[in-house]
C-alpha cells in the first residue's frame, strides 16, 4: 500500500470520527458507572455481601471499622494515533 492511499484513508477516518465528536476531547467527563475501574472514586462503610478483596486495610485499621475502596470506570478516552512515515 502506498503512503498517499494511506494517508487518503486516514483521512477519511478523520472526517467521520470528527462528525460524531462534538468537542475537542470528548472522553473528558466522570463516568457514572461505579465499578471495578482503575481511577479511586471514594472510600465507604463495609455492606453485607461485598467483596472482601475490596477493603481497604488501613483505613479499617486507622478508624477501627471496615471500609471499603469505590474506584470509577473509564469510558470514552482519547486515542490518538501516530505515524511516523518518514525514511
């Protein structure tokens, strides 16, 4: 495949990604789906029935009650693709 109907493809995936993206980074916003995400949301009581792999031990031992660490999905982030063309 040549560069030049490379880059034509490219380009057209550049227009239709740019139609359904309203904002310049559109995957900034806090999702409100809480789950087993990466990003730390918050730290609350321990309920009946939740996981025990989940409590946060030093907070249990600092308060001397189980608490437990609430963590935030990732959605909608930004991916930005490079390529390096040059020889």
């Amino acid at each position: 495949m040549e560069i030049t109907e490379l880059m034509k493809k490219v380009r057209a995936i550049e227009i239709k990604t740019n139609k359904l993206v309203q904002e310049l980074f559109g995957g900034q916003y806090h999702s409100a789906f809480k789950g087993k995400g990466m990003e730390f949301a918050d730290l609350r009581n321990y309920e009946a029935g939740d996981d025990f792999r989940s409590i946060d031990w030093k907070s249990t031992a600092r308060f001397n009650t189980p608490y437990v660490k609430m963590y935030e999905e990732e959605r909608e982030l930004t991916i930005m693709l490079l390529l390096d063309v040059s020889s």
